[in-house]
C-alpha cells in the first residue's frame, strides 16, 4: 500500500502595508513673500475658529483622499476643515476623518509655480470635493477663485467684495496687498501687526492708569 503524501498549504503573501508620508519632500515656500502669506492665511482662519473645537485648519498638511493610495496627494498651503475636531495630524487621511475633505484651500503662488502644476492642482480640488479654492499672486496683487456647483470648481467672476459662503470673511482689493475681513469688520493681520497692536494697547492702559493716579485713583481697584 503506498502512503498517502501529506502536503503543506501554500504559504500566502500578505498585504504591503500602505505607508502614508508626512512630507513630500517639496519646500513650504520659494519666497518670504509666500511664507508671509501662508501663515497670515493659515494662522487667521485658526483665529477666526479658535472657539470652534470642529474646525480643523492646517498649513502645507499633506491630504491624502483615497484609502490604499499614497500617491494622490496634495498640501494645500492652508485649508480649512468644518465637521473634524483640532488637533496634531502627521497627515489629513480622509478615510480617517468621516470621509470629509477640506472645504476651503488657499494656495499662494510662488515664481516657481508652473501653469500644468496650478492646473493639476485646481484639477485635484474639484475632483475630490473641495468647495471653495482661492489662488493668490502676492506679487502681483491678484486673486483668483472658484465654487462648487453641481459640474465642479467653476471660477468666482468678482472677488472684490466677495465674501466666503464658508468663512464668512469678505476678500478687498487694496494697495499695496489684498485685505482679508472677518466677519466682525478686523482684518487678518501679520505677526508684526498683531505685536504692534498689542503694543499700542499696552501703551494706552499705562497711559491711563498714569492719569488715574494722578487724580488720586488707585487703577487695580476698579
């Protein structure tokens, strides 16, 4: 009788794990014009939602749309989330966070930008579900944006005056800069000009408590 071979499973190959990168190597800015205009976008819209704990704002944050996929990717040099709570994220990984793409991106164009890159880029935003895309040329002083409607991002024909549907902040063409104005009337500001303005308001207060006590009143105790 001959013995029966036993024979072993075929070991199966499992899975590469997906490996999502915190950085694409790319520089945040090619200028200190554009690093200007990127913090003042990125850390005005913080401000503007700094008592909302379910908006998520970020600054050249690699976002990453398609589980499985880590080369369909962009940082947008400031984008603005509603419905995702604060936070430290390495990266945006949208299958991670409901499923809910950024609402509002803002890019800055540098001298190094090529009109195929921005074209890619407008591309990647109206594929993926962005509803509000803004491209400023610091250089020269002009904006261009775009909306969502039911075919895409189509472009905004009037930006002077017009106000976020999203960020309720109105965008007015000035000189020698656009200006940017939250809904309560102040303008995003530079950190300079906020230290300014601190500055000044330090100055007034010892001012006044100056011309207290000199009518006798003791300031801490009011």
């Amino acid at each position: 009788m001959t013995p029966q071979l036993q024979t072993q499973p075929l070991p199966t190959k499992q899975p590469e794990k997906v490996l999502y990168p915190d950085s694409d190597g790319q520089p945040m800015s090619d200028n200190t014009l554009q690093f200007a205009w990127i913090v003042k976008l990125k850390e005005g819209c913080e401000a503007l939602f700094k008592d909302n704990p379910t908006v998520f704002v970020a600054g050249d944050l690699l976002w990453y749309p398609v589980e499985g996929d880590n080369k369909t990717r962009r940082a947008p040099d400031a984008m603005v989330v509603f419905g995702r709570p604060k936070g430290y994220r390495g990266s945006y990984q949208q299958w991670l966070e409901d499923n809910i793409a950024p609402q509002v991106v803002f890019e800055i164009l540098s001298p190094g930008n090529t009109l195929s890159e921005m074209a890619l880029k407008l591309q990647f935003y109206s594929r993926f579900g962005v509803e509000e895309y803004y491209l400023y040329d610091p250089e020269r002083n002009d904006l261009t944006g775009w909306q969502r409607d039911e075919t895409g991002l189509i472009v905004i024909e009037s930006l002077d005056g017009w106000v976020s549907p999203r960020l309720g902040v109105r965008f007015v063409f000035s000189e020698p800069e656009l200006e940017v104005i939250r809904p309560d009337g102040k303008r995003f500001l530079s950190y300079v000009e906020l230290m300014e303005q601190r500055d000044e308001l330090e100055q007034q207060r010892d001012r006044m408590a100056a011309k207290l006590k000199e009518l006798g009143i003791d300031p801490t105790q009011l």
